[in-house]
C-alpha cells in the first residue's frame, strides 16, 4: 500500500504526518531522514493496528498542486 505523507519544515528540520493515519507522525533533521522515519512509523502503526485485530485503512487521501493569481 501507499500512503500519502505530508512534509513540513520546521525550524530545526522536517516534520511529516499522513492524513490516512490518525497520530502516524515523525520528525528529522532533514527531508530524507523524516522519509525515512516516517516510513518506520508507517509500518509500526500498521503491524500495532494489525495486532490488536483492527482492519487497516485504505489509503485515500491525494495531492495536487494548483495555481492561484496574486
């Protein structure tokens, strides 16, 4: 499955959340180690839902970029 993740800098690096999973976040020092972390995060909220015998979302959320005049 593919899950969309949300990547937000902040002041001392990056923080990302997916909209498909309640409370799935993570942080880092930069773009590729918050991927990286968020994808362990993914995997480890998956296997906890998975364990207590609930059903796994679909993922549903997407993106898109538009252009807006200023």
């Amino acid at each position: 499955m593919k899950y969309l993740i949300i990547l937000e800098p902040t002041e001392t690096g990056f923080s990302a959340y997916s909209p498909d999973l309640d409370g799935c976040v993570a942080a880092g020092d930069d773009r590729e180690e918050t991927i990286s972390l968020m994808k362990e995060a993914i995997q480890f909220h998956l296997e906890g839902l998975t364990a207590a015998g609930q059903p796994l979302p679909q993922p549903q959320s997407e993106a898109t970029l538009i252009a807006v005049d200023q």
